[in-house]
C-alpha cells in the first residue's frame, strides 16, 4: 500500500544563538495509516517571553488530534474539527500563561498545519510559513498556503490573537506526491516573493532525496543530514532566523 516517507528538522537561528536564546520553532510529524502524513510548523515569536513554548504546545496538540481523528473516523478531519483544535490550543495557552502570571500573548506562534493522504488534504494556517506541494506526476510546484503578513512590515499574526486569522483550505481529487512545509526563516530561500510563487530550485534537490528514500514513515538518517544542511554556513548566511522544514514523498 503507498504510503509517505518523511524527513524534518529545525535548527536554532543564529540571531538567537548570538543573544544566547533558545530555538523558538517547533514542529510535529505523524504517518498514519492507512496512508495520512500529519505535519504541523510553528514559530514562536521572538519579542515574547514563552513563544517556543507556544509554538511546542501547538504543534503537539495539533498534531494529536488529527491522529486521534483519522484513527477514530478513518478519514480526513473537517475544517470545522481544526477550528475546534485550533481553539483547544488557543484555551491550554491561556491555561499556561495563568500558571505562569503572565498574558497569553507572551506564547504567540504562528501555525502550519497540512494533513494528506495523498489524493486530498486540508490545510491550516496562521501568520507565516509556507505549504508547497508537487501534484502527481507533474513537474510543477503548486502552493498550498503562502504567508499572511501583518498590517506593518516584518510582523505576522498568531495564534494568540484576540481574533486569529485562520485559513483552512481544502483541496480535493488533486494527488499530491511531494510536500513541504516551512517556517519563515526560510522564506527568502524557498519563496519567490517578486513573482508570488515558491522557488522551484530550492524544492528539487530537496525533493529528490526524500522520494529516492527506502524507508517507509521517518526516515532519520535523511532528518540528521537535513539538520546538518539548516544549520550549515550557507544557510545561515542568508538567514539570522530559526528554519524549520519538513519534506515528504508519497508513493
């Protein structure tokens, strides 16, 4: 039976090492059978004290629910179930932040969320990041999901917002066989803003790696060498941000 291959990492952006600050991305992968891929990025706001933190509860939480889900109803969620997971999230980080003596804004992070089971998926999103995919059998990259800027420059909305702009899509009888999800510490590499469309270079090699994988669900050796390769020099020349990405293969 087809299933996914996966790889995924998230390294600590080197604004945040210089400051002494920990990694403030978080992300979550699950392949489900009979064949679903789960992922989910988030990013912790820098200005906030528990952003990471935010950011970690959301993708877990997230992630959970859409396993427990698909277990119990062997189908894709409903846009309605994610907005009622969506405010869970929403309500833990108010519990959080009263434990801690704090607002809940202090956990602000935005979202990415994308679960597939190769000939449909819906999609989830908050603030910035990024979903690209490859439909099957062609060679084009379709985006799933493009970030949502603030009203100023250089800001985002979160999922901490009194009214969080959440974006579900649904995209039906399109088979999807490559998929990517990123943080926006990657955007200036993976996106080509000028032309609004994702840039087809950085996808390629990254995407032939994971579909010439042999393993079926994580594979951990290709995780570790995209780790190596986010925090590798010539990344991080072009970025100061914490990078998270996850690239899967279906067939």
């Amino acid at each position: 039976m087809p299933g996914w291959t996966w790889a995924g990492a998230s390294q600590r952006g080197t604004a945040h090492a210089q400051a002494g600050e920990h990694r403030q991305d978080a992300f979550c992968v699950l392949a489900v059978e009979p064949g679903y891929l789960i992922a989910v990025v988030c990013d912790g706001a820098g200005s906030t004290k528990y952003g990471g933190l935010g950011a970690a509860i959301a993708a877990r939480v997230l992630t959970n629910r859409a396993a427990d889900w698909i277990a119990a109803k062997g189908r894709m969620p409903t846009p309605s179930e994610i907005e009622l997971w969506v405010a869970e999230v929403r309500l833990m980080i108010i519990v959080s932040a009263d434990r801690l003596g704090c607002a809940p804004s202090q956990f602000a992070a935005t979202l990415v969320l994308a679960v597939s089971d190769g000939t449909s998926a819906i999609t989830a999103h908050i603030g910035d990041g990024a979903i690209v995919a490859r439909p099957a059998g062609d060679t084009a990259l379709v985006d799933l999901s493009w970030p949502d800027s603030g009203e100023y420059a250089s800001t985002t909305y979160f999922l901490t917002d009194a009214s969080p702009r959440l974006r579900i899509s649904v995209i039906n009888h399109c088979p999807i066989d490559r998929l990517a999800l990123l943080t926006d510490g990657l955007e200036r590499l993976a996106l080509d803003f000028a032309a609004s469309a994702s840039h087809r270079p950085f996808f390629d090699g990254l995407f032939s790696a994971v579909a010439a994988s042999n393993t079926v669900g994580a594979d951990r050796s290709l995780s570790h060498k995209l780790a190596a390769w986010l925090d590798s020099a010539d990344v991080n020349s072009r970025t100061d941000d914490d990078k998270t990405l996850i690239l899967a293969s279906f067939g």
